[in-house]
C-alpha cells in the first residue's frame, strides 16, 4: 500500500471504539519478534504535561549528542507528527511501508487506530536503532496499548479529571489507572501530587518496590522575577542543582514539567546517558509544543482596497479538561498584557463544558464559537446555550472554523489577543490555516 492508502486503512479504524487492553498489542508484538525487548524507554502518563516534559527531554538530550525516538498523541493535523526521532518525522514511505506490514501481519484480526499507531511507531523506533525511547501513553495507563514495555524510568505528570467514562469518576480511580504503568523496581518520577492522588502513586510504587521520586518532597524548583528559575534535587538525586534555567512557553505550569525532565536526566545518568548544565539550558531554552500554550505575531493582510497589512498576535492552546483550561485562564492573568482578549472556541460536547466555560468566558471581551470536525465535537449552538446572560452577549456563533478565524483576525488590532482553546482538534484546524502543516 501506498501512503495514502495506509492512511485511509488508519481513518477507517476511528469507526471502532475506543477499546482499553493489552492482547491485542501482545499479540502483535510477538509476531513481529518482540522490537520493544530491543529498545529503552522513558514511560510517561498523566493528565497533563506528558508532551512538555517528552518535549524537554528531546530537546536536551538531542543535545547531549542521542538519537531520541518520541511517541505522543494526539497529532494536531498530521498523524505523522506522533512519530519523531529528534527533529524529523517519519517519512510517508516509511510510514506507508510499516503500515502495510502491520496489516499483513494482523491479516484478519481488527485492532484500534492508537494500537496500530503505538505498533507502527515501535516499528519504526527499532528500525531507526535509537538511544531512547520517550513513549507517551494514550489514555490512563494500566490498559493503555504502550504498557508493553518495561522503561528505565517512569514519569506520571499531574492527574486531574478527564475521560471519566473510561478510567473512573474519582481522582483515585484516574491514579490508579495512571499508576498502572509503574514496573517492578522501575524508578517513577511524579508530579501526581494532589491529596487524592499522591497516595494512590505512592502505595503502587511501594508494592511494586519502585523508588518514587516526589515534586516538593525528592526535588523542587523555584522561579526568580526575571523568569529565570532553579531546580534543586534532594540527596536521593545527589542533591544536583541546575540554576539560570528559562522555559520558552509562557505557561505557568512549564517549570512543574520541566523539573521532572530534569529529575528524569539525573536518573538517566546511572544509564549511560550524560547531559551537561549547559544542554539543559540550551534544551529547556529552545522547546517548542505546537498547539500547547504556543505564542506567535504574524501579519494579517486586510481585506478591501487601500487597507494596510498590521500584525495579528495569537495565543493556540489545546487545553481540554478543567485543570488545563485553568492553567491557561491563570497564565493569560498573569502572563500577557493585552488591549482586548478575543476568544475563538470550540470543544467536545463530552467534556466538562460549564467548568471549562465558567472559567473562561468572563475573561473574554468577545468570544467566538466554532465547531472542530469530529463527531464528537459540540455545536455553537450547544455551548452558546451553557453561557450566561453575560456571556451569551459578547458571543458569536461561527459553525466553519476558517470563518471564525476570519471574524477573530477582522475584529483585533495589533493590541488584542486572538486566543485559540478548548479543543486539540480546532487548534489543528486553525494552526494549520496560520502556519500550514508541521510535517
């Protein structure tokens, strides 16, 4: 098959649903001789943060001279963007040419659209012959289709609420599940420090005699005025302090992720694997996340004669679930300055859209409604029903995404920001109208 047929065989598995459970990736691994035995992994589940700190890592042991393989989901609008190997993806003959094996080796038998991506990106690493493996789980962890390897290291980034119809409807249940990646004696690096949370990741690393390093408790950091911060291990991680450091996305929950790629470096050493201070800093310095808190300026010609071109400034981030969209209502508080706040949003309507709403539509002055593609995505009309008198006035309902970009870009000055949120599938969407594809 070519790539665009392997690409339509991949379309056609979002039919099925979503089906938690590792036989079907068991079985296929063992047909095609076990890769994942032939590699090291960093594991990462959580909530939020897993591609920031995947990210950071990439970044800074790129620089340490190691070819890293990165596996993350979901793509903004490429599928191709879930596999890296430091900055390249994987080309469409490479991807065309895995996709087809793995359909010849499954012949008959259905597996799910992120089982055949886990598999074809496992493949792929293997082939590629990388120092290491940054492999991002899906959904939860314990079921998830990447918990078929046994890491160096495991790394549980903040659990919050989020897919309750799948991993359960207490942030005991969603640790749980998380925690199911947590191998015997495998060192776990976590920032899952929340009261319902902590507990449930302790207990597990306990039982499964795997060092827990805790955020606060095994290793901190500290932010200075000028932006710049410091990361402080305790004696467990040879009480290593890395000063001078400066994150490159404005989010204000980007040092959290940070420290833990830090403490994830320190640990890493015992492996083989050496960074300096100076790759650090140059890594953290230089981490891009697509559509993740991702700021930028860019010109917008006017339409109609005799109209000048000025600057657009644009705020994408895929924040999705009630802890995301508050770290993005907090770090547009505190972290931009702005004459107006023009809000293009669409979202999922199985999501918690009154929490998400509430939080933030009064920092709007107008907002713009869209849809995303997606059978799952809610109508404008949907979520302008869930807006209070307030919000329902400075809103706008824009069923086509272009259209509502359109209305955001004719509406700003140089002096407003046009803010992009709620959904990763509307920010592929408009990324891609902005910036045109990653890959």
């Amino acid at each position: 098959m070519n790539y665009d047929e392997v690409l339509a065989h991949l379309d056609a598995l979002q039919m099925h649903k979503i089906k938690l459970g590792l036989d079907a990736m068991q079985s296929f691994l063992e047909k095609v001789g076990r890769p994942e035995n032939r590699m090291k992994f960093v594991h990462l589940a959580g909530t939020n943060g897993k591609g920031s700190v995947c990210a950071a890592l990439s970044e800074t042991l790129g620089r340490g001279g190691y070819r890293v393989g990165v596996y993350t989901s979901p793509h903004l609008s490429c599928v191709r963007e879930r596999f890296r190997v430091g900055c390249d993806y994987i080309s469409e003959e490479a991807f065309a040419r895995l996709g087809t094996k793995i359909c010849e080796v499954l012949g008959e038998d259905q597996i799910t659209y992120f089982e055949f991506t886990t598999a074809l990106g496992l493949l792929w690493f293997a082939e590629e012959g990388v120092d290491l493996v940054l492999l991002e789980t899906g959904m939860g962890g314990r079921l998830d289709a990447t918990n078929v390897v046994t890491p160096l290291i495991t790394v549980i980034t903040s659990v919050s609420m989020d897919h309750e119809a799948y991993l359960g409807n207490s942030l005991a249940e969603i640790a749980g599940e998380k925690a199911g990646i947590i191998k015997e004696v495998v060192p776990v690096v976590s920032a899952a420090i929340h009261p319902e949370v902590s507990p449930v990741i302790s207990n597990v690393s306990r039982d499964k005699m795997a060092p827990l390093y805790i955020l606060g408790r095994d290793f901190d950091y500290s932010v200075n005025d000028d932006k710049t911060w410091s990361w402080k291990g305790g004696e467990g991680l040879g009480g290593k302090v890395v000063d001078d450091l400066h994150s490159n996305s404005p989010s204000l929950v980007q040092q959290e992720n940070e420290s833990l790629a830090v403490a994830v470096l320190q640990l890493l050493e015992k492996h083989g694997f050496n960074v300096t201070d100076k790759d650090i800093r140059e890594g953290f310095a230089a981490v891009k996340w697509p559509g993740r808190m991702e700021y930028f300026i860019q010109p917008f010609p006017h339409a109609g004669l005799g109209k000048s071109q000025e600057n657009r400034r644009y705020l994408l981030d895929g924040a999705h679930n009630p802890a995301g969209v508050k770290n993005l209502a907090d770090t547009l508080g505190r972290g931009f300055s702005h004459a107006r706040l023009i809000g293009v949003w669409g979202s999922m309507f199985d999501k918690d859209l009154t929490t998400t709403l509430d939080m933030m539509v009064p920092l709007f002055d107008h907002l713009v409604i869209t849809q995303p593609d997606g059978e799952r995505s809610a109508s404008p009309g949907q979520i302008f029903e869930l807006l209070g008198k307030d919000g329902q006035q400075k809103a706008q309902c824009i069923g086509s995404v272009e259209k509502s970009l359109e209305a955001a870009q004719e509406m700003a000055t140089e002096n407003d920001l046009i803010v992009v949120g709620g959904s990763l599938y509307l920010i592929g969407a408009i990324r891609h109208l902005l910036k045109g594809e990653l890959v």
